[in-house]
C-alpha cells in the first residue's frame, strides 16, 4: 500500500482480526482492513476461503467484485475532470454522449452531471424489469445485466420516461445513473473504456496496482462469489453499467484509495478528492456528495458506500475527522455493512 509511511500496527490488527474472524461465519470468506492515518498504521486480515469447500484463504492481494463502490471511482473522475476544466457539474450529459443520441427531458430540464451523481436524475433503478432482475439474483441463474451494453443502454435511456423532473425530488438510487455517468466521462475524455480512464487517472495515481473492470486474465485471481446458501454465482460482466459497480479491487488497493481520500494532500489527485467529498444534496438522515454517501455520526463525518453483485458484497467507509478507513470484502450476498460500519465507529471512537 503506497502510503506515506504507514505501518503495521498491533493493536489495529488485533481489532480488525477479531473482526474478520467473528464475520468470517457469516461468509465463506471475508477480508478486513482499516488504516488509521493519524497513527500511520494499518491492518489487513482474511478469513474462510476465496473458494468452498476448502479453498485458500483470502488475503489482501485478493481479488473482489466491489460492485456500487464503484460509484465512488466514477464520482472522483467527475471531481477529475472538473478540475480540469473538462466539465462542470451543470453541463448536460448530452453533450457527453456520442452525436445523435436522444437524453430525455422533462418539464424543459436535462439531465445534468449533478443530476446522475447525486441520484436526483429521475432514471430508473435498473436498464431491466425488476421482476426480470429480481428472478435471476434471488435463483443465481447468471448475470442480468450481461445484455446491456453501451449502446444498448443508449438505446434504452432514447426510450425511457423520466420518473420526475430531473433535479427534484428526493434521491432516488439509479444505477442506470451510475452507467451512465462513467460512459459520458469515458466519451468526453476520449478513453477506449471506462476501466482505461480508472487506470490513468485513479490507480496509475494513486498506486493502485490491481483496481480493474473484470477480463477473462482476472478470473484465476478472483475470489468465487455465492448465494447465500452457498450456491457458486457466476462473475458479474458489467460492460454497459461499468460506471455504477464494474470494478474489481483488493484490501491493499482500497486501503491506498481511502488513505488517499483521508489525506488529500498526498496525492496529486487533491482537489478533486477534496471536491468529490463536498455535500451536494442533503436529506433528513443523509447526505450525498459526488458519489460517496454522507452520514454525521457521533465521531464526526463519515463517508461511506457499499457494494452489491451476484456473489459478492463490501462496504468502505471513512471516518474524516478521526483519520480512520474500513474496508470490508466478502464473497456471498450477506451484507456485511452494519459489521463494517461497526468496526469503523469502534476504531473512531479510541482514544
């Protein structure tokens, strides 16, 4: 982990293994990380195994699918490409999108950068019939998303009505917003695909050595996901929808990536992770900011986003003022959010 000098810590490690080891019984595998960047320390530990029934156990060069994650990557290449003078968060995702495509509109408003990032775009949730998506994750039979391609989302976003006008309203999750956020971004920077623009301006920064859309060279590295009646799931391509939960990511990448969201200035990426972090739409409980969600909890701001595929699920979050980042990655569809948020409430609150 490029990190400044950060370093093992005992205690750390013992907390985050106590944690893995009392998670590790509802997953068949599960990986821990924190990094305390006030005490320049960090921990990682594994637990079950990458595959049943007696596969190894993961570590933290193990590869996940971190499904909606992802959605805070794609929120800091917006925070990127403002910074260069690229976009603005007002500009139309029309004039993002290859010539001739048809966005829609309602009551003469359009669909704004703003709008896909803060979920307030009035797309729906999915590019397919929730009874369709529903039948297919509950029964494990395969990817539901494997049809939709860039060009098929853009066929489908010329057909769709929107739900509400585009920037009222409360938030309304929208993967379809996710999707195609990442495409306008990839499209406008001239990027042959989405993971290309993660790589160059994300990993390559940030040393993020296997942070990456899903190709047939990763499978071999990549922990198996499952139902949680312990089904094998087949991995999630996610081509037309890469923006909203594509990527693959280790312990060791994620670590990198929220000591870098912990510590703005030790990276060239500064402004644009500090701008990603800014509220942009606030509700009763939560707010949101250019893809991470923001909560204030009782140790200050937190951050945080988690993920969901067919087989996997992961949180990460941070803690702002207290310097403190959790990751939690396990293969099955067991939600480990309300574990993480607890270790990461647990170590904000030492003294």
């Amino acid at each position: 982990m490029r990190s400044d000098h950060i370093a093992a810590g005992e205690e750390l490690q013992r907390v985050v293994s106590a944690a893995a080891a009392k998670n590790a019984k509802r997953h068949p595998g599960v990986v821990v990380g924190a990094v305390d960047t006030i005490r320049l320390q960090h921990a990682v530990a594994g637990m079950g195994h990458t595959r049943l029934p007696d596969g190894p156990a993961p570590t933290d060069q193990t590869m996940w699918e971190i499904g909606s994650i992802t959605k805070v990557f794609t929120g800091l290449l917006l925070a990127i490409a403002i910074v260069r003078n690229e976009v603005t968060l007002q500009t139309p995702v029309r004039e993002l999108l290859p010539s001739g495509t048809t966005v829609p509109t309602r009551d003469g408003v359009e669909i704004t950068l703003e709008h896909l990032t803060t979920h307030r775009s009035g797309l729906p949730r999915s590019p397919i019939r929730f009874r369709t998506e529903f039948r297919t994750v509950l029964l494990g039979r395969g990817n539901p998303y494997a049809d939709i391609s860039d060009e098929r989302l853009l066929e489908l976003l010329a057909r769709t009505e929107l739900r509400r006008t585009p920037g009222t309203g409360r938030i309304a999750y929208s993967n379809v917003g996710g999707g195609l956020l990442g495409l306008a971004l990839t499209h406008r920077a001239g990027a042959a695909s989405y993971g290309e623009l993660v790589h160059e301006r994300i990993c390559r920064p940030l040393g993020l050595a296997r942070t990456t859309v899903l190709t047939q060279a990763d499978v071999d590295q990549l922990a198996i996901g499952y139902t949680t009646r312990r089904r094998p799931v087949e991995h999630w391509t996610l081509s037309g929808l890469a923006g909203a939960g594509a990527l693959l990511s280790t312990a060791t990448d994620m670590l990198a990536f929220l000591t870098a969201q912990l510590k703005p200035e030790s990276s060239e990426l500064g402004q644009a992770v500090k701008l990603s972090q800014m509220e942009r739409y606030g509700g009763k409980r939560f707010g949101i900011a250019l893809g991470w969600i923001r909560y204030p909890s009782r140790s200050g701001l937190t951050l945080w986003h988690n993920g969901g595929t067919g087989g996997f699920r992961s949180f990460a979050g941070i803690a702002v003022e207290r310097g403190i980042g959790v990751v939690m990655l396990t293969n099955n569809r067991r939600s480990c959010d309300r574990a993480a948020m607890r270790l990461l409430s647990r170590l904000s609150a030492r003294g």
